[in-house]
C-alpha cells in the first residue's frame, strides 16, 4: 500500500523538492517508497552544501552530467565506510539506480529536457561490482514479450479511447520494437547529442524501405549499413507511419517534448539517445518486467543476440548484429558457450556412471 503523506524534501530549488517527492509518491510499494526517501533525502543534503540542488543546474546539459559524476564519485568514496547502506559497491550501485530512476521521472514529467545520470562520463566512476565484473544486462525472452504485449496494450487502450491522444503511446510502440526485433543500436536510430555527421541526427523514413523491409543505418564504425526488420516489428512501425502520416525526412521517432518541438521547423527533431534510454527505463518499470536493475535500450540488442546466438548460429547472430567478425561475436557471448560447456560435461558424466 502506498504511503498517504508524500515526503517533505527541501531545497533551494523548491520545484526539484515537489518533484522527487511525487517520484516517490508515485512508486507503488511502502517498502520501495521508504528506500527511496531514504536516498533522495541523502543526495538532497549532499547536493545542497554545494548548489546541486537546483533544477536549471541538472539541466544545463554540462552542469548536469558534472553534477551526477560528481553523485558517482562520492557514492564510490563512502563503499566500505561506516555507513551500513552504502558499505559495498551493489549498495552504492543500487543508491545510483534510485537516483538514475527519480532523474528519468522528471524528464517524463519534462522539467529536465535531457537524462543527466545516462551519460558515460556521469557513471564511469561508480564501482564496479567485483564479483561481476564483465556482466552486462541483456533483454531476457520474457522481458521483451512482457514489454512488447504491455506497449501493444498500451497502444490500443490509446487507440480506442476518445479522450487519450495516442500518438505517444503509439510511437513508443514502434520504439519498443524496433530495438527489440532488429538489433540495432540506439545510437543508430535517435538522435546523439555528440556527433552531427548524417545519420547521427536518427533514422528518418528516406531510409527505411517498407516494401523490402529493410533500413539503412550508419553503423559503429561509421560506415553506412542495411538492417533487415523481421516481421515481428513491422505492424507497430506500419501502425507508426499511418498515425505520424510523415514526409520521407521526417525522423521514424522523433521527439514529442513540446519545448524542443516550439523550438524545432516543420521538421521535428529526433528523439535523443539519452531521451530513448530513459523512455525504456520508465516503460521497463511500468510493464513490471525489471530484475535488479532498470531495463537498459542496449539490453534489448544483446538480448536478441543471444538468443539468435542460442537457438540458432553464431554466424546469423553475427550478421544480425553487424558484428565485424564471428569472433567478436563469439566473445561477446561467451558465457553462453560455457554454460552449454557445462551441460555436456555433465551429460558425460552421467553416462559414464551408468
């Protein structure tokens, strides 16, 4: 049950108090609220003594991502401290995550117009986790059936009703899908802050051939590349295109934050790479499909990988993947091939006792 009374945070900046407060609220366990009270009011007192606390500076697009890294480093300097909650580096990771997740509500509730805590530069300082250290979030099957049937429903709840405008919910859908199905990177289709070479500014229509079901993107080493779109993506692009009804240059996701857009021409800008991860995120969090940690964009490109990788060959998940080399693809899915390793061994074994 929900707590009745929100939490009365304080800061120089009153707006960014209210706000993290209404995260909280909004949080549906007693147990995750308190948790979350707990470390907005520690990073509330730690911002304040050095002018953090203030929504303009999160998002100033510099200040913000300086701000978050400065959070990591303190977080990891207080691992193995006398503070019990933050004594080892799961802790100080978990602290991240709750603050990572409060950031992405106030870009949902658009007082920030980027995701500060996303950046590389924002996290590289946090600990690592020394027990893992090589593991990296990738889509489980489930995860992405349970997202995909949550937008579809979502979707057609907004469809259906009068009163709900369904753009959104539709175009979060052909997100959702696009990186779920296809494999390509985020990157690859929204919009990077941090290069303005074409084909950084996001995928556009031009690019997409809805006849052949393939689209062209501008891929990690910067060469320009095809990507098939298997059939289980094409209905929500297809439903997409007849809501955005859009000309060949407009972009497949653009942006819907409406300060961005009375700024933009005719031709709406991109979603942004940061804006995508926190959409992810917070629709990960809503279809109720999280494990440890908030569902990540990447996640759903090695997810497919493995899967393909699993059940089918190295060489199509290399190909799926874009992979430079099938060795590549076999290091990145390492864990795979020694999990298998360890079946065998056993069934060996087994045999051998009979």
């Amino acid at each position: 049950m929900k707590d009745t009374q929100p939490p009365g945070f304080e800061a120089r900046d009153q707006a960014l108090a209210d706000a993290l407060g209404r995260y909280v609220e909004s949080l549906e366990s007693g147990a995750s609220q308190r948790t979350a009270e707990h470390v907005i009011g520690w990073w509330l007192d730690w911002a304040a003594t050095r002018g953090y606390d203030d929504l303009d500076v999160l998002d100033d697009e510099r200040d913000g991502v300086q701000v978050m890294r400065r959070t990591a480093q303190e977080l990891r300097s207080k691992v193995n401290g006398p503070d019990e909650r933050l004594s080892s580096p799961s802790s100080a990771r978990t602290y991240w995550n709750i603050l990572a997740a409060a950031l992405s509500f106030l870009v949902d509730e658009q007082l920030l117009s980027h995701y500060p805590a996303r950046a590389n530069a924002a996290r590289s300082p946090l600990p690592s986790d020394p027990g893992n250290p090589d593991a990296q979030q990738f889509w489980t099957p489930e995860q992405r059936d349970g997202l995909m049937a949550y937008v579809n429903e979502r979707a057609r709840e907004a469809i259906d009703s009068d009163d709900v405008d369904h753009t959104k919910p539709v175009r979060d859908r052909a997100l959702v899908a696009l990186v779920a199905w296809t494999g390509v990177r985020g990157v690859e289709v929204l919009r990077s802050r941090h290069d303005d070479r074409e084909g950084r500014d996001g995928l556009l229509w031009s690019r997409v051939d809805r006849e052949e079901w393939t689209m062209r993107v501008r891929g990690k080493g910067g060469e320009w590349e095809d990507v098939a779109v298997p059939p289980q993506a094409r209905p929500a692009l297809e439903r997409w295109y007849s809501v955005q009804d859009p000309e060949p240059e407009f972009p497949v996701i653009p942006t819907l934050h409406r300060p961005t857009l009375a700024k933009a021409g005719p031709i709406p800008p991109t979603m942004t790479v940061d804006g995508g991860r926190s959409l992810v995120e917070r629709l990960g969090r809503e279809a109720g499909v999280e494990d440890d940690e908030p569902l990540r964009l990447h996640g759903a490109r090695r997810g497919l990988g493995s899967e393909l990788y699993q059940h089918h060959s190295a060489e199509l998940a290399q190909e799926t993947l874009r992979h430079e080399s099938v060795e590549t693809t076999k290091a990145a899915y390492r864990h795979v091939d020694v999990a298998e390793q360890g079946e065998t061994i056993g069934n060996v074994l087994s045999r051998s006792d009979e």
